[in-house]
C-alpha cells in the first residue's frame, strides 16, 4: 500500500514540481495557523509565570512544570518530593480511555465486519444508520445516557421488571458508566475505519484458508486481523486520544468526583485555580505523551511492514 | 473594473454606516444561563428599541477567565456573584457609574446599598440575592437536617447519596462554617484540620456537579444535594419531596449583581438598562422567574405572593448566620487550591 502511495506520488510531484511550494502553501498556511500557533502559545505560556486569577506575565517560569513533578506539601514550603497526584490522574485518564477503547474495538469491530460483508448497495445505508445518533450534540447523548442509566432508568427497570435483579444497580457515578460514555461518544471512529479496511479485504483469501483446513477463528487471526490492522490501530488511535483529554463523559457520569487530565485542565482556565500556566503545562504534557503513543505504534507498523 | 471598485468601496461604505447605526440601538449582556425572562428582555427592547445580545456562563471563573481572554470590550453589562465584584474590580475589568447616571439608583433597598462587595455602589446594582445550603429528601430522611453535619459527616441513610456543587468557593465556605473557622485561615492547624474532614467527607458524597444540582434531587438520584434556594425551590415544586435547610453553625448567603464593564461599547444604553432593572415592576419579573430576593425597595406588589412565605427564602429563628464567601489573598488562596486539588485528585 505505501509502494502504491509512493508510485503514485512521484508522478504527481514531476508534473508539478514548479509550483510545488504554491500548491502546499495553503496546506501550510491551514496547519500553521490551526495546528502549529495553537501549540507554540501553549508551550510559550506553560514557561510564563502565573498571574493571581487567570492570565499570564510575560516572565520565563519553571513554576508550572515544578507543581507538576514535585510535592511541596500542603503550604508549599517543603522540599521536593515526587507529585503522585498529577501522575495519578493522567494514569487514571489512560486506563479509562484504554478501557473505552477495549470496549469500542470488542463491539465495533463485529459492527464493521457486518457491515461490509452486507450487499454492496446495502453498505451506505448501514453506515449512514452508525451516524444517525451522532447528529445530535454530544452533551445532549452524555444526559441521555445518564438518565437510561440511573438507579430508577428505564435500563434498571426493566432489568427488574423481567426478575434480572432484585434491587438497582448503580452504574451512574462509577468508572464504569465513564468508560460507557467514552465508548459510545467515540465509537463511531472505530467501526469506520474498521469498515474501510474490512470492505477492502479480498474474501476469497478466508476462502483459500478454509480450504487449506483452517478453522474459522485461525482464519480471522491470521489471516483477515493482519490485512485489517491499519483499519484497527487507526480506530483505536481515533478512539483513545480524544477518549483521554474528554471532560464531558467523567464529570456528567463519573460523578466529577476525581479529576481526569481534562478536567483538571478546565479547572485551570475556568475554575477557581486560574492557574493558565500549569493548565498549559499539564496540557504539554499530555500532548507529549500522546506524540510518544503514536509513534510507538508507528515505528511497531513500520517494523512489522519491514518483516513482511 | 474601476466602476466595480467604485461600487464596492461605495457598498463598504454604506454597511459600515449602518453597521454604526444600528450599533447606537444595542446592547450585548454577558449573563448566567437560565436567569433572565425573555419577556423581560422584550419589555426593554419594546420600550427603548435598543436590540439585546446576551451570552451566557456557567460560573463566576468562567466569566472572569473569558472575560480576561480578551473578550472584554465586546459586552456592555455582565452579572457576578459578589465575590467576584470584589475580584473583577481588583482587575480593573469595571467601569465607575458615576454620581448622577443612574436616575433610579434610590431604589436600591438600604440594606443593599452599601454593600461589603463594593462600597458605595461605584460599579454595580443588585440583581438577586439568595443562599447556598443544603435540600434533603425526606422520604429519605425523617430526622433534624438544620446541620452541616448532613453534609459533612451525614447519618448512615444518606451516606453515598450526597451531590455537592462542583465549586471551590461553595464547597469550601460550607466546610468552614462546619468547622467553625474563618474562610481564608492562614492557621496551618486549623487548615491541616479543613484538609483533612474534606478528605473524610468526600467518602459519603455520591458526585460534585453543579448544572445538575436541581435534576438530581428532583430524579432521586441524590437525597442530599447542596444547592442555592431558588433550585431548592423549583425542585419541590417539580414534585420532589425535598426540605431546604438553615443549618445551626450558619449558611452561605450571595447576592448576584449587574456591572458595567470596562470598555463597554454600548456605554449609554447600558446604564438605561441598568435604570430599567432598578424599577420594581421589571426586577420583580425576575424574581419571580428565578424564584430569588431582589434588593430594590418596593417590589413586593408586583411579587409572585407564594415567593413571601418560600420556605427558602425565609429563615427560621434558630437558623445561623448567613455569611459570604471571602476573597483570600493569592498566598491564602494558595492553600485553598491545593486543598481542593487533594480533594479531588
């Protein structure tokens, strides 16, 4: 696929290779504007000292980073000692974004698989069915969600009213109901790109498999996941980077009652903190470790394409 | 193409022209959400033909962060809790309303007229006032709720079903009034002792959420839920069958305030509208909207009169004081954040 982009390319650079630099100035000017400004300001403020009650003053400051790694107890005039609280909220950010990730890939990948193995004129309309609940605002499906899943919800009715459970279960206000709203905030960014490689995939390699006599689940493993699997690392990329900065899903059902990285970052610009430095710092942070993520998994893709 | 040129510097031209003309009948209102009829807002267009724009917030820090962002110069009016007059005017985010600009400034009710928040009334008029507290669900609980120990270190039946506002200030203030000790402490015992009963008291609240505080208590899904009287009241009149309580060791009382900011580009029409909300008739369409007390003499003829004998808004005798939330200085707050921080980690 790569050889294929490449070929492709040098023939369309050749043609136009005089106005090279005029034909990518738009897309530079777009990235350096939307992309790269937003970035460098951050990067700039979370050096900047904090000013009393939001805002900056323009004076270079490690305070920021300091208050990230290091616990000067409750005062502040104590020696350094590590900061758990800042690394215990980005651990428990990637582990409920991991696990709504989990959760999109074990439903949306079947939901894929459906799909593009339906009659080709029938395709669009299944995927146009995925969208439909995504027209609506997604602080108007947290709510939704929430109120289906309360202690007297229709949910816990019904799974009383068929004898399933005795007294409620309380879903609302756990981890669980967080990493529910992720999955369903984000699971459409799974099953389309899943779609797009499965729908690619050439069937009559499973069909070659069974006649060789492997079982169905050895076909899928070896033979349909490795064609798929930029299809997966790409869903699972789009659901668990943004599944780790949302605020929405753990404030509205978790309960807000432990920070994520998103919400301790809100807190910084628009709570009581007003501290704009550290808030650009943690978010620094945490785009540095989302860089370092992807590149793991890029350097893992280019690796296994090199042995293939 | 030169007759094109014309015709369109000539178009600008006439746009921008209007653009200004229609610039002297507006005004642009930075408000909460939720806290202002309509009706109210088309009464004063109807009467001065002056066009309303009005954005909303949902917290005193949201405001003052978009607000320091830049978007000052883009309204006209905004409305702070009091503790934030006090902070905004610390920025220098307010203008000065100067003797003589407000004909109705005589309407203000004494007692508000010379307020803590901003002496003298240099920046601000009232909008509504209230408290913070508590309701609690008696359905759930039959016992006595004029304590900060229901929220703090409640009886069994309503551990685990408390909704605390998601607000420092809110959250904080309350603690204090539960331990008896002043807001911005720089005591580290007395400090060291707020930290801790958080820490402790966190193990019996369900959630924080503030946007919610009324639909919680009215769904069921908390029992205890700490929350400003006028929510308070709107949810037992949605059905739930919540009590709002004074506690003993005192309460949280706020008042809401219309400022002219800095830089306000519709400086004229903003002091007509502040006149027209000190006039009894149109600030009591708000109370009985918002269900809150008014702070301008005379309202009570054109009051909603079930707001009179509101439970929450009146007291009983053996209730504490009411008290507003204190500005700390940035060493102070400090602590505070770190406080919250740890509660929330």
């Amino acid at each position: 696929m790569a050889a294929g982009a490449a070929s492709g390319g040098s023939a369309t650079t050749d043609t136009y290779k005089e106005s090279r630099f005029w034909l990518l100035l738009p897309a530079w000017v777009v990235l350096g504007i939307f992309v790269l400004a937003p970035v460098m300001m951050m990067l700039i403020y979370s050096f900047l000292t904090k000013e009393f009650r939001g805002g900056v003053i323009w004076e270079l400051s490690f305070a920021a980073y300091d208050q990230f790694f290091c616990d000067r107890g409750l005062f502040g005039d104590e020696p350094c000692t590590i900061e758990w609280t800042y690394i215990q909220i980005f651990w428990r950010s990637i582990w409920q974004a991991g696990a709504a990730t989990l959760l999109s890939l074990a439903i949306g990948f079947p939901t894929a698989y459906f799909i593009a193995t339906r009659p080709e004129s029938q395709r669009p309309l299944w995927v146009f069915l995925i969208t439909i609940p995504y027209w609506v605002n997604l602080l108007i499906r947290t709510v939704s969600m929430k109120f289906l899943l309360r202690d007297q919800g229709p949910l816990n009715d019904a799974l009383i009213g068929i004898g399933l459970l005795d007294s409620p279960l309380h879903i609302v206000n756990t981890n669980f109901a967080v990493q529910l709203g992720l999955f369903y905030s984000y699971l459409p960014f799974m099953v389309l790109p899943i779609y797009a490689a499965v729908e690619r995939y050439n069937f009559a390699l499973s069909e070659a498999a069974a006649d060789l006599y492997a079982t169905k689940w050895t076909t899928l493993r070896r033979i349909l996941l490795p064609a798929v699997k930029p299809g997966v690392i790409a869903g699972c990329i789009l659901v668990f980077v943004p599944s780790m900065g949302s605020f929405l899903a753990p404030d509205l059902l978790g309960g807000a009652k432990n920070f994520m990285i998103g919400s301790l970052i809100e807190e910084q610009f628009k709570g009581n903190a007003g501290n704009w430095p550290f808030g650009a710092a943690a978010s620094m942070i945490l785009l540095t470790m989302v860089l370092i993520i992807l590149l793991i998994f890029a350097r893992q893709q280019a690796k296994a394409e090199k042995e293939a | 193409m030169k007759q094109m040129l014309k015709t369109g510097v000539a178009a600008l031209a006439l746009s921008i022209a209007a653009n200004a003309a229609a610039a002297e009948g507006k005004l642009v209102i930075y408000h909460w959400f939720e806290y202002m009829p309509q009706e109210l807002l088309d009464k004063f267009t109807a009467e001065t033909g002056i066009e309303v724009t009005m954005d909303t917030y949902d917290s005193n820090e949201a405001m003052l962060a978009s607000l320091k962002a830049g978007a000052i110069g883009t309204y006209d009016v905004a409305v702070p809790g009091d503790y934030m007059v006090t902070i905004m005017a610390g920025e220098g985010l307010l203008d000065t309303i100067a003797e003589g600009e407000l004909q109705n400034k005589g309407n203000i009710a004494p007692e508000w007229a010379d307020p803590s928040f901003d002496p003298g009334r240099k920046h601000s008029i009232p909008y509504q006032w209230g408290s913070t507290s508590f309701s609690v669900n008696r359905d759930v609980y039959q016992g006595d709720i004029n304590t900060t120990d229901i929220l703090f270190n409640p009886p069994a039946e309503l551990s685990g079903k408390i909704n605390m506002l998601d607000s420092q200030g809110e959250v904080t203030a309350m603690a204090s009034l539960h331990l008896g000790m002043e807001q911005c402490s720089t005591d580290r015992e007395k400090l060291k002792a707020l930290n801790a009963m958080l820490q402790e008291a966190k193990g019996h609240w369900a959630s924080f959420n503030s946007d919610t505080a009324k639909e919680v208590l009215v769904s069921g899904d908390a029992a205890v839920g700490q929350i400003y009287d006028g929510f308070g009241a709107k949810a037992r009149e949605e059905g739930a069958n919540v009590e709002y309580a004074f506690p003993t060791q005192g309460y949280v009382v706020w008042m809401d305030n219309v400022v002219l900011l800095k830089d306000a580009p519709n400086r004229d029409n903003a002091l007509k509208f502040l006149d027209f909300l000190l006039e009894p008739e149109n600030i009591a369409a708000v109370s009985n909207f918002a269900r809150y007390g008014a702070g301008v003499k005379g309202v009570s003829e054109f009051l909603d009169p079930a707001l009179a004998t509101l439970p929450e808004a009146n007291p009983p005798a053996d209730a504490g004081a009411g008290v507003f939330i204190e500005v700390c200085d940035e060493q102070t707050q400090a602590v505070y954040d770190q406080i919250w921080t740890n509660l929330k980690k």
